[in-house]
C-alpha cells in the first residue's frame, strides 16, 4: 500500500478524509497560498491545489499527496477564502446573505515518485437565506468560522443559515470533495474499501 499524505492543516479536511477508511498521514504544505484577484476561481484553486501537494515531495519522497484549496467569488465578484477575523466573517455573511454563491474547490494528488499528478474542480452553490445583524453576529460568535471559506461550517450551525444547496458532493463544501478524491486516488492504483 503506498504512503498517503494530506498536505492540509484543516481539521475539517482531516476528518473528511478519515471517511475513506485508509491510512494516511497529515502534513503541513510547504507552500504559501495567495489570492490572485486576476485568476478565474476555477483556474486558482487547482493551482493553490497542485502547489500545496507537490511543496511535499522532498519531505515525502514516495507518496501519493493531496493538495486542496478553496475560495468563493462574492457577489461583488471578489474571490474570497477564510475570513480571519470575527470582522471580516460578519462582512462575508452579510454580503453572502439572501444571495446564491458558488464555492470551488480544487483537489489535486501528486505522485511524488514518479512526478505524475491529477487535479480536478467540485463546485457547490449554497443561498443563504437573508440574514439580520444579530442573526449573523450570534452565528459568528457561536461557531467562531474563522477558518472557513464563506465564514460558514455547513455541518455545525451553518446549515441553519441556507435556504437552499446545490451540488454533487456535499464534502465540496467543507473543502474536500470526497468523491471526486476517491476517483483520483483510484485512477492513481489505490484500493479504496
């Protein structure tokens, strides 16, 4: 069986991968993301992707690596990533709110001993319902998204902000699309159970 490696320091995406039912392990990536305004979404999150699972490969010389990222274009047509500050969460939810937004998210695994990768996109559209002040602040303050693209956790209390959800793959939208990664991971020579 060959080494795996999440390059990723999300908990959100380590527990996602544990779904999988194959052993694994968690790295940091070696590789630094920014948000380029003038790169499509599409284009920039299996970028950000690829760089993340490739900036592993001295470490993990004979690997199979995942790399993911995401972002949202706001309705301002911004792309966007995690918030950071309590400040900016209740600014993407409020511009987020009673609007329809469309997360991307690449996925990329890179085959460190023979240099070969795959890279793919999941997309997923969420609406969120429209939201006051205080129903954003009490949201902010209770789940503290800091972390998250969208400044949402759709599998804590966010789902109470959505009126509505659009995609193949709910996973895409905690920022691992699981089947989309088991795909590549087969295509690869894995055995998934």
């Amino acid at each position: 069986m060959r080494t795996v490696v999440l390059a990723s320091t999300s908990p959100y995406r380590l527990q996602l991968m544990r779904q999988l039912g194959i052993q694994f392990h968690v790295s940091a990536p070696l590789y630094e993301e920014h948000i380029d305004q003038r790169v499509a979404p599409e284009l920039l999150v299996k970028h950000l992707a690829g760089h993340k699972a490739k900036s592993l490969k001295e470490r993990y010389p004979d690997a199979l690596i995942i790399g993911a990222d995401q972002v949202f274009v706001s309705s301002r047509g911004a792309i966007m990533g995690k918030p950071g500050t309590i400040e900016n969460a209740v600014e993407q939810l409020r511009d987020m709110s009673g609007r329809s937004h469309t997360f991307y998210t690449g996925l990329s695994v890179f085959d460190s001993a023979s240099g070969h990768s795959l890279t793919d996109l999941s997309t997923y559209t969420v609406t969120l319902r429209k939201l006051t002040l205080e129903q954003i602040r009490s949201y902010v303050e209770r789940e503290n998204p800091l972390d998250c693209a969208g400044s949402f956790k759709i599998e804590g209390l966010g789902i109470t902000l959505m009126e509505r959800m659009e995609g193949d793959d709910y996973t895409t939208l905690i920022g691992l699309p699981l089947i989309k990664l088991t795909n590549l991971l087969l295509q690869m020579g894995m055995k998934i159970p």
